[in-house]
C-alpha cells in the first residue's frame, strides 16, 4: 500500500515542486492551496504525514 501525505503551500510553484518530489519517491499526495481546504481533507480523508507552510505569525 503507498503511503498519503497531505500537502498544504500557497505557493503553486512550490506545491508542484514538493509533490512532484513526494510522488516521484512513491507517494500518494494530497494537494491543497489553504489550511482550511486542508483540514477539512485531513478530517475527511486521513494521511500518514502532513506538511504545511504555516506562514508568518
């Protein structure tokens, strides 16, 4: 079974990057452009490991 990350980046680029670089290492990846669209996924769906870009504070 592959393993699901989630991916939460504002950043398209940067999004296209790291999951390009999780799938082509066989991952299943999840992409979302904001914290709640990832959430709500997360609550919804489940992964083994997020990552998110939590911005500044």
């Amino acid at each position: 079974m592959t393993t699901r990350i989630l991916i939460i980046e504002d950043e398209t680029t940067i999004a296209q990057l790291e999951r390009d670089y999780f799938e082509l290492n066989g991952f299943q990846v999840d992409l979302c452009h904001n914290g709640n669209e990832g959430l709500q996924l997360a609550l919804r769906d489940g992964s083994a490991a997020g990552l998110a870009n939590p911005g500044p504070s």
